[in-house]
C-alpha cells in the first residue's frame, strides 16, 4: 500500500480510503489508485482490514425452538427460509453461523452476543423469548428479528401482516359458506397470535353468519397437528371449516379429516398460512396466504447490515396475499 501511495503521490490513508471505497475520496484521484493497484496485482488484505475493524464478516442465524422442542430445520418453513437467507447473506460476502436454540437454554441469546462469533445477529421467530429478545435488543443494536411486530416492543422486525392475511383467510370462507370454522394453531407465538386476532377480527365483523371462534390448540410439528385434529374430531363437535396458523398444521389436518371419512373440501374446508412449496402439490391442493420469504430474507439482512453500520433501522411488515385452491371450495348446496 505505501507503493501505491508513492507511485499516486498521496498519503497511505488516502490510498485505504480509496481502495474501500470511500466517497470522501474525489473520483478522479480514486480511479488513478485503483488503476496503480491493478496493474501492481494488489490484493487487499481482508484479515487484516476486518482485524482492525473487529469485523467478522459473518452474520449469526439463530432459531429458538423454546415453544416446540420437536420441531426440525427440516420443517419446510426453515428450509425455504434459511435457503434465501443463505443466498443473500453469502452474496454480501458474508459468512453465515447458524445455531438451533431448544429449551431450557437461559441467556441464549446474550451468550450468542457476548460470544463475538458474528458481527450482527438474524433471530427467525420469537417462539416464547420476546422478553429475552427485548432485553438483549437495548444494548445489542445489530439484531433483526422475523417475527410478529408487538405493541411496545424496542427490537426491530421484519414479517408479514399476519393479522391482514388471517382476516382475508377467514373472510374467504366465510364468503364461500362456511358457518363454523375453528382456528388451529399455537396463539403463545406471537406470529400465531396476531393469525388469530386476523381470524377473531373476520368472524367478529361476520355478524350472525358465523359462530363464535373456536381454537383446537396444536404444536407445530406434522404428528402432533394431526393427532390434535383427530381428537378434536372424536369429540364430536360440528364444524365445517378450519383456518391453520401454518401450512404444516392445514396439511395435517387435511390428513386427519380424510382419516376419519370427512372429505375436504366438501365437508371441511381448509386454509393454511406460509405458502409452502408443497402446498399446492398436496390433495386437495390447499388454499393459503403467501409470505414473500425471498423478499423477507433480503429486508433481513438489509436492515442488520444497516444497523450494523449504526443506523437506527424501523420494523417492517410485507403484505401478505391469499392464494386460493381447491381446499377451500364454496360448500355445494
């Protein structure tokens, strides 16, 4: 670097300065540097620059499963999402540390930040640590959460109107006939929760056209969705629709109905929530409401890299959209 400085006839700073693109350089006099570099075969000295910026150049994933030990990075929810994440995150040149919480892990996420492992940190999901969450959130800027934007809250989101696209889901029923529709789903997850405010909110402003709600409560995994579906059914109670907080659940669901010789979407319609790939190859395929996961993985590393150069980066919330199949057909008379 001090050649190139010579040969330019400019200070070493100057030349680092110019080399890391920084603006405060005149263009001409950064074009002659960066010209003086190549022909020299310069090779910056990445190590070293990060060493004394105290960069990593890797941003921490992280997934906590506190609400649902049993859930896999296999759940096809993590895999689509955790792929665009890799996309992005690499085509930044960054490197990616993933780590899977479960329970009864304390201090999870203050011990992930105190380990200097990345230089910013990506958290998918709240599960049930939005108050670890917070906490660690007012002294630890570089921290983007995919999750559901509570009321109060200090730590920045990124997701989808969950409470939107549950209202259009259950207002889609409710327009095709449907009378009594359950809700299925986990409300001790915040995303889960604002998907069942969506729900109450459609059937409130339904008025007499359909029940009050009614929630089957199901953990997130394929089994334990089914077999709640099928217990639910033994008991006995009428229904003729079900809005799942998530696709896997309206998948399994769909599975317990046909187990137990209801067909859907002729006696039971279903209506799910992600858009999972599998969801339109399933039968029947299964109407649901879209996250734009691509597009949410890109805001995520967008905002943590902002944040990670010190700005004060707002939440933000994508719009979700009903995507309408074969699972929710209007009731035949």
């Amino acid at each position: 670097m001090a050649d190139i400085a010579r040969l330019a006839g400019v200070h070493v700073s100057t030349v680092s300065r110019a080399l890391a693109g920084n603006p405060l350089v005149e263009s001409t006099q950064r074009e002659k540097i960066l010209k003086i570099a190549q022909d020299r075969g310069y090779v910056p000295n990445t190590a070293a620059a990060n060493l004394r910026l105290r960069r990593t150049q890797t941003l921490s994933v992280v997934i906590p499963l506190h609400h649902e030990a049993g859930q896999a990075l296999t759940d096809p929810f993590f895999v689509s999402m955790l792929g665009h994440l890799a996309d992005e995150i690499t085509q930044r040149g960054y490197g990616m540390y993933l780590k899977k919480v479960l329970p009864p892990a304390t201090n999870w996420l203050q011990g992930l930040v105190q380990s200097h492992r990345a230089d910013g940190v990506i958290v998918i999901g709240q599960s049930t640590e939005h108050a670890a969450i917070e906490a660690v959130s007012k002294t630890y800027p570089p921290l983007v959460v995919w999750g559901g934007h509570l009321q109060q809250q200090s730590y920045c989101t990124v997701g989808s109107d969950n409470v939107g696209g549950a209202r259009a889901a259950v207002e889609h029923l409710i327009q095709s006939g449907r009378k009594r529709i359950v809700f299925m789903g986990d409300s001790n997850i915040p995303e889960m929760r604002l998907r069942q405010d969506g729900y109450r909110l459609a059937l409130a402003q339904a008025s007499r056209s359909a029940t009050a709600d009614v929630q089957i409560p199901s953990h997130m995994t394929a089994d334990a969705a089914y077999e709640a579906m099928r217990a639910y059914i033994r008991e006995g109670e009428k229904f003729d629709a079900v809005f799942a907080a998530t696709d896997v659940i309206a998948i399994s669901a769909i599975r317990a109905l046909a187990a137990s010789g209801l067909s859907v979407p002729k006696d039971v319609a279903v209506v799910g929530f992600d858009d999972i790939p599998m969801s339109a190859y399933t039968n029947p395929p299964l109407t649901t409401v879209r996250q734009d996961l691509q597009r949410g993985a890109k805001i995520l590393v967008d905002l943590v890299l902002r944040r990670i150069d010190g700005e004060d980066t707002p939440s933000a919330t994508m719009p979700a959209e009903l995507i309408v199949r074969e699972s929710s057909g209007a009731r035949r008379k």
